[in-house]
C-alpha cells in the first residue's frame, strides 16, 4: 500500500467515526493533523471527497484555526504563552533558551522532523507559567531545570506518555472560597429538586436569584432561559408560557476563556465538572432541550479524558441520557467538542459557526442565538460559571443566592489573580468588594494599575483603588492581572494591542485594518519614533475602531489604548520624539534591496523625507 492510499484510508476511517458529519469538520481535522502532523492540501481534498463538500470550505476552516497546520510540525510540537503574564515570568527567555538547546528558531520545525517551537497566545495557565503545550498538552511552570530535562527527553525521543507526570501537574490553587465554592453540589442533588418543584417554580427560583451572566456581559439568566423556552417563534401557535411541540432546543456551556489572565473556568471544570454539567441538566430541563455541547478551548485537551470520563459516570448514575432520573421524557445528553486556538469562538455566535463546523466568524445581531442559534434552533449560551452557579441556586434557592452582592449585582464572582502578586490563583468575592481589597488578599505590593477584565476590559491606575466590582461599576469576566511599578504602561497596552490584532478574524474591515493600524503606531511611538500628532491619530483611530466592528472583539480592542492614554498621558508624551512628526514607513529603507541590485549607495539613490 503506497503511502497516498494508506493516507485516504486513515482519512476515511476519521471522517466515518464522526458519522460523516460536516457539522463535525473541526473534530475530523483536528484528528487528521494529530495522525500525520498536519492538514496537507492533498488531506484537505480527502476530507473533503469524503464529507462531500467543497474543498473550499476544509481549506477555509484550517486556514481560520490556528491550531491547524499546512506544514508538517514536529513530533515534539512545543507552543509557548505569549500571554503577558507568562512575559513577566520570563516566557521569552524560556522560548529563546529551548531554541538554543533544541536547536531551532521559533516558528520552525527542526531538519530532522523531531520538533517544532513557536508561540501561542494564551493557555490559560496564568497562574503558574510561564507556561505552555507540548502535542497540545499543557505544561506548566517552565523553570531552567524543566526545560533542560525536557530538551533532552525531546533529543532522545522519549514518547510523551513516558515523560514525568509532575511536569504536567496543573494545581487548582483556589485561594478564597465563598458560598458556591465552599458549598458544592451533591451530583443529581440539583436536578432532584428541579424536578420535583413544577418548571414555572424553578424557573422563579432562578429569577428571585437575579442571576446574570458570568461571561462579562452580564446578560439575565433566567430571562435568557425562558426566551429560549418560550421564544418568539411560538407565540402565534401556542398559549402564554407554553412551547412548541417538536421544536428542537440546546444547550451550549462555553468554556472557551481564551482571555488573557482568565482561568477561573479551567479549574471549575478540573475540580467541580460535575457541578458544572448538573447547571446544563437542570437549564435543559427548563428549556425543553434535548442535546447540550461543551466547547471547550484547545488549549485545555488535557482536561478532555477527564470530563468524557466524568460525562460517562453521569450517565451510569441516571444523570445523563434517557429518562434522566427515571422520569419518563427527560432526555439530555452532553458532547464535548474541542476548539483550536481561536479566541474568536468564545463570542457566542462565532462558538455557534464553530460547532456547525465553520470558520468562527460572528453572526449578525439579531436575531440571537437564544432563537436562532444552533442550526437556526433556540440555544441556550452561557458560561462555564454560570451553570455551576445555577445548579447551586436550584438546590439553595433564589433568595439564598441573592443575599449578597449589591442592588444590581447579586451573588459572588470567581476572580482569576495572577501578575505582580504573592498569590495568584481563584479568589470567591460578593460582588461590590473593592479593588483595595482584592489587592491586599493576593499580595499585592507597590501597585501600577490593575486591568480589569482581560486585555478587552479597563486599565485602572492605583488611584482607583476603592472602585468595587459589580456591573454598575467594574463588570468583568473574571480577569484580574496586577502590574507593579516596575512595569512599563505602553509596553502593557503594546502586548494587548499585538493580541487583537493577532486574533482579529479579518470579517470585517474596521477590526481587520484597524486592530493592524493601532499595532503599528502603537509600536512606532514605544520605541521612540512617535511624536505628538501620533497620539490624537491614536486615539481617534481607538475610537472609530470601537464604534464601527462588527462584534465585541474590536469594539473592545482599543480599550487597552484608550484606558491607559486616559490614565497615564504623561508615560506616552514621555516616549514621544521632540519633533512634530515622523512618518511611520520608511521610505528611504523600502528602496534598500534595490540599492542592493543595481550596486548603488550613492546620495542620488536615498531619498529623503520630510
């Protein structure tokens, strides 16, 4: 069998394990580049003969997912943080010394095939980097000593399930627990009050609790939910509070959390998955949906077996499945699919694209996925914590729920710590505890500024300090990153800046050009070119790319620049040129290799520019 025919069969065999089912392109090809290393044009042309589609649409969908590769990587595939937090730890210095022992450059594979390094964007191990992957596993803490063992366990070809088990040791470190983490759900405990109240009961329970999304946008819980239920679509055919027969509906928990600093997700479904997926049971219960996926970042496979296994002691329970608790009609079922190392897919609707096997490019708004979500059905959106915090209020009760917090904001909030402080890791607060607070539980010491809700939130400087968090204040997602004096500003909001720009899905032109735009002259004015006329441009440029993107990456991705420009004007007038302007392309400099070809360096063949 020569080796093209032994690549189709491999190829038939993953696209007839997933029911050949384009809905699944993503799972296949992430199977195909886990075989031979990576998606070649010819694999992608297979792919597609089998799942009779177009090769266009494989081609579109590697190309979007960073994860995927057209080239051969290596066997040993390392893919450090550049997440900011893993460059206060030193992550460039680790990337540089692994290349030097493994003999490589970053962005490349080594001649004999052995290895590949490069970088990726976060890996949501900000807690314990500087961190990173190795075949899409994650390995944290990359001291001197670990890399030293692990060039040479790559050297000499030491198959991954042989390396140490301590070098893969991710710890929870969950340093403040409240009332959801200092009282866990028993399993099934949720979903036997839920069904033994009516749903209207339970759906009330969920309303007293004023539950709001966790995700950032802090969107009603139980509003959401019962839309979902309810939902426009069934109104003309249906009585008040009754749905449509024989619609389907779903259930999706995001666990995508690829912002920068956040991880608080990462350890809820490492330590209280069950909890977790009990949220899910107990919404689909109310929703009346029948299917439910979670979609969990690429950069947390090593979770993956875990949670199947989890998934699977569910269903032997009577928690999953068929007639769920032995009630004849409650049918619900969990499927784990995984990302590839797209930021993008953690806005709902490009989450959506992602899990119909498409690239994960946002939807136009509205309609909502609340009614047109998961192949145009009604679907459920919510986050990792938000359904562990749900299944909680079912056994615990509204009230129980809203006792703490503030008149807008009630509950507690997981806070994912990490940067300049003696004690990262997951702190549990009622909402309206104050910055201060925050900061001298985790250790914080001679403090710059703090950024709020990853690089798409707010950069607060140390006068800021008695804001609280709370949605009528300081909404976030969870991100909580510490930065002490010794930091540079511009080079925080350059980081953030780079981040956008690398994870913007080019759909639309504002956030496509503009993340790029702001790049540039961000980077012209941090190293010195910039000049007084460089900081209006930037931020008006912030300001038109905020108001005109298509969805909450760009309008959110100058947040870094505008929050740290506003708070800090003097730190950039600082780093500007005494000159009223210098251009940002050098033109003299593009005509180098011409000079070069025709032998020529004489003062006719410069030019100036003024």
């Amino acid at each position: 069998m020569d080796r093209h025919e032994y690549e189709h069969r491999i190829i038939n065999r993953i696209v007839e394990n997933h029911g050949r089912d384009t809905r699944q392109l993503l799972s296949i090809l992430r199977e195909v580049q886990r075989e031979f290393r990576h998606v070649s044009p010819e694999a992608q042309q297979k792919v597609a003969q089998s799942l009779g589609v177009c090769i266009t649409q494989v081609s579109a969908v590697v190309g979007f997912y960073s994860f995927l590769s057209t080239v051969p990587l290596g066997k040993f595939d390392i893919r450090i943080s550049d997440s900011i937090t893993d460059h206060m730890l030193g992550s460039r210095e680790v990337a540089a010394g692994l290349c030097r022992k493994l003999g490589i450059q970053p962005g490349e594979s080594r001649q004999d095939g052995r290895v590949s390094l490069s970088f990726t964007s976060c890996t949501g191990l900000c807690d314990q980097g500087p961190a990173g992957l190795i075949n899409g596993y994650a390995i944290p803490r990359l001291t001197e000593d670990r890399t030293d063992e692990i060039a040479r366990l790559i050297n000499d070809d030491i198959p991954l399930g042989e390396w140490p088990e301590e070098f893969f040791a991710i710890k929870e470190n969950i340093r403040l627990a409240d009332r959801l983490l200092g009282n866990p759900v028993r399993p099934g405990e949720a979903l036997e009050r839920t069904v033994a109240l009516d749903r209207e009961t339970m759906f009330g329970e969920i309303e007293t609790s004023q539950l709001r999304g966790r995700g950032g946008a802090g969107f009603n819980t139980a509003w959401k939910w019962r839309f979902c239920y309810e939902g426009p679509e069934t109104a003309a055919v249906c009585p008040p509070g009754q749905p449509a027969a024989g619609i389907e509906r779903y259930v999706v928990c995001n666990a995508d959390e690829g912002e920068p600093g956040t991880f608080k997700d990462r350890v809820l479904l490492q330590s209280c998955a069950d909890q977790v997926f009990e949220g899910m049971t107990v919404c689909a219960y109310l929703v009346g949906a029948k299917q439910g996926f979670l979609y969990l970042r690429g950069e947390y496979l090593y979770l993956h077996d875990q949670l199947e296994a989890v998934l699977a002691a569910r269903r032997r329970r009577g928690l999953l499945g068929k007639s769920i608790l032995g009630r004849e009609g409650f049918n619900f079922d969990i499927e784990i699919r995984l990302g590839a190392g797209a930021y993008i897919c953690g806005e709902e609707s490009a989450l959506i694209e992602s899990l119909e096997g498409n690239r994960g490019v946002p939807r136009n708004r509205p309609p909502y996925p609340v009614t047109h979500g998961y192949l145009g059905k009604p679907t459920v959106v919510n986050n990792v914590e938000t359904f562990f915090a749900a299944a909680a209020i079912a056994v615990r009760g509204g009230e129980w729920f809203a006792e703490v917090g503030t008149e807008k904001s009630k509950g507690t909030k997981l806070l994912s710590i990490c940067g300049d402080c003696a004690r990262p890791g997951i702190y549990e607060y009622p909402f309206g505890v104050t910055i201060r607070q925050v900061l001298e539980d985790c250790g914080a010491a001679d403090v710059l500024g703090v950024q709020i809700g990853g690089p798409s939130g707010t950069f607060l400087s140390d006068k800021e300090c008695d804001r609280k968090l709370a949605y009528e204040d300081l909404a976030t997602g969870g991100s909580f990153i510490v930065f002490d004096r010794t930091r540079d500003v511009i080079g925080i909001a350059r980081n953030f800046t780079h981040f956008f720009a690398h994870e913007s899905c080019g759909f639309c032109t504002p956030c496509r050009v503009g993340t790029a735009l702001l790049k540039n002259l961000l980077d012209k004015i941090a190293e010195g070119h910039g000049a007084t006329g460089d900081l209006a441009e930037l931020s008006r440029l912030g300001r038109f790319v905020r108001s005109a993107s298509h969805c909450g990456l760009g309008q959110t991705a100058a947040n870094p620049i505008l929050s740290t420009l506003e708070r800090y004007p003097e730190i950039y007038q600082a780093r500007l040129k005494t000159i009223d302007f210098e251009p940002g392309f050098d033109l003299d400099g593009a005509l180098a290799t011409a000079r070069r070809l025709s032998g020529r360096d004489d003062a006719n063949a410069h030019l100036s520019q003024s």
